[in-house]
C-alpha cells in the first residue's frame, strides 16, 4: 500500500493548534476541522477523484487524532467527507461539493448555537444567579439570549483548574454585563446555595444521556444535586456521539501532566504520581435538562434526537486510507 498524501499545511497547522488548545472547546475545535478540510479540497491539485478523496482522508485522519473526546470533532469530518462518495464526479465537482459542504456546517453551527441560546435563555428568570464551569460557548449563548431579552443574571464562574477556562467565561459573560464571582474550583459547593442554576456544555453526549464534559462536571452535579439546584447542559446536536448508540464508551483524553505540576516542582516532592484526564461522565441521574437546538430533552431521551439525526451507519471515511 503506498503511504497516505501529506495533508495541506493548513490543515496541519489547524491539527496542532486543537492538540495544543490555541483551539478549544467543542464547537470551535469542529468549525477549524471543517475549515481546514474546506482549505484541502479548495488548494487540492489532485489529477483524480481518487486522488482528492485520498487527500481529504488523509487530512481528516490528522485533524481526527488530535484530540480523543469532543465528538463535534468526528461529526464535522464525517458530515464534510460525506460528500465524497464514490461516483460523484469529476475532481472539481468534488472540491465545489466539499466546499459546499464546509460552508453549510459552519453556518449551521452557528444558527444552532443562536437557536439554542434562544431556547435554553427560557430557564432563566430576572435575579437568577447560574453556576458555569470550564467555558462553552453553548453555555455562554444561553446566558447571551437571556440578557439580550432583559433579563438580569449574575454568574458565578469556576476558574477550571489546570487551563483556567472559567477566564474566558468571566471575560465573555462581563462583555454582556453580567456580574461575575470568580471562584476557585473547590469552592463550588459552597457558593450552591447562592445559586439557582448550574449551567455546563458538552464535548460529547451518550445515547443513555450521560454527558462528557470539562474534567469536574460530574462532581459538580452530585453537589447541585444535594442542593436542589437544576442542571442544564447546553450542547448543539453535533455535540451527540453516535457510536454511542451501539455501545461504545466515550474516550476521555488524558492531558500532559505538566499541566498539574511543572517538573521541578514535582521533582522536589518527591516521588508521586500525577494524573491528568481532562474530561469527566456525568450520568443521566445528575442532568436535568439538555438543551439542543431542536429543543430540551430530558438525558433519558435524547437518544431519539440521536437516532433520528444519524441513524444506525456511523461511517469513519478517514479509515479508508
Ligand atoms: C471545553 C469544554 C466545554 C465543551 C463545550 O474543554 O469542556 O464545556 O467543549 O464547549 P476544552 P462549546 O477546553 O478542554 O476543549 O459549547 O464551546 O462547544
């Protein structure tokens, strides 16, 4: 077998920014991987619909193996490369297909996220306060929806230790004049009784409605639960992992351990070992509410949504080379 092509740089330029986070969050991290095919097949001199559906595999397996969790990342691949099947034309009816294509998945992950914003602001009333961990951009939508329509919300915003996300939380909630506590991770179950709503996204959501998201998460909702307070989980359909569906666990991405404690640091403790995984599962007990942009659905029944969006064939078009 001869070796796979070399991806366009751009596509490995977007591959190494996800893997090192320049990138990040679900939502954006499939909206780069769309792009970066969207570039493949424009800058593709392939002199055969063979050789451009090769290119777009090959780039596609780079940007699937950056990182192992949010399922967006997949979804987008598999929703771009869907357009490549066999017998569908010449080089360029295949290059304007995926370019059609990209377009398409971009704008509609935008109007997902805008119509979900609009449905999950509907939880929210005047002088509620939410709890956010890590920083979603579905998450950060619904709170935008709310204050655009006059509500008034404050926020507590977790820091979200090793990457600190809660900052670009706190950064974007001030923008639209939310009043924000910053707190540090282990505070949370303390500032529960302040607050009325824990509000998270998702990487990924399983066909039994367990919710894969920001290493915490899973804690988190244990301490709302015991609390009485409602969790939501603001996550865009491409958000749902369909292989999911005939039983396949979710991988959790396991982070450089530098990220916890720098080597000398670690060194002068002494020996010890040091774990990173970077996302937790929160089951389907601790969730209150997902909301998609096709509306809310208890975790129990979201895989309706599920089976009703991908069907049964979950097919990995980057396995063909
Ligand atoms: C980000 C994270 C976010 C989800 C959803 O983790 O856990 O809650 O990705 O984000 P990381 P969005 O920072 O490791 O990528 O709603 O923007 O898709």
């Amino acid at each position: 077998m001869s070796n796979p092509p070399e991806p366009h740089r751009e596509v490995r330029e977007t591959a190494r920014r996800i893997a090192e986070m320049d990138v990040r969050g679900a939502a954006a991290i499939a909206d780069a991987a769309a792009a970066a095919l969207g570039v493949q097949a424009a800058e593709s001199g392939a002199a055969s619909p063979q050789a451009f559906r090769a290119e777009l595999y090959a780039a596609a397996r780079e940007l699937h193996d950056t990182r192992p969790t949010a399922v967006s990342l997949p979804n987008a691949l598999r929703y771009v490369l869907s357009g490549l099947n066999d017998g569908d034309g010449d080089v360029e009816t295949l290059r304007r297909t995926v370019e059609r294509r990209v377009a398409r998945f971009r704008a509609d992950l935008d109007a997902a996220r805008d119509r979900l914003g609009g449905i999950g602001a509907g939880r929210f009333t005047d002088g509620d306060v939410v709890m956010t961990h890590c920083h979603s951009t579905d998450a950060v939508a619904c709170i935008e929806h709310a204050v655009e329509s006059g509500v008034d919300l404050e926020a507590v915003v977790k820091e979200t230790r090793p990457r600190n996300q809660g900052h670009v939380t706190a950064r974007q909630l001030r923008e639209l004049g939310v009043p924000v506590t910053l707190i540090v991770d282990n505070a949370a179950h303390r500032f529960m009784n302040d607050v009325d709503h824990l509000l998270v996204g998702a990487d990924s959501i399983a066909a039994d409605g367990s919710v894969i998201n920001k290493i915490g998460t899973a804690g988190l909702a244990v301490s709302a639960r015991d609390r009485g307070t409602p969790i939501i989980v603001a996550a865009q359909s491409i958000k749902l992992d369909p292989q999911t569906l005939t039983g396949e666990a979710v991988t959790i991405e396991e982070r450089d351990l530098e990220e916890v404690i720098d080597a000398e640091t670690r060194g002068e403790i002494g020996e010890i070992e040091v774990a990173n995984p970077a996302f937790d599962v929160t089951p389907p007990r601790h969730v209150d509410a997902i909301v998609t942009e096709h509306g809310q659905f208890p975790p129990e029944s979201v895989v309706v949504l599920m089976r009703e969006l991908f069907g049964n064939g979950v097919p990995e078009p980057w396995e063909k080379i």
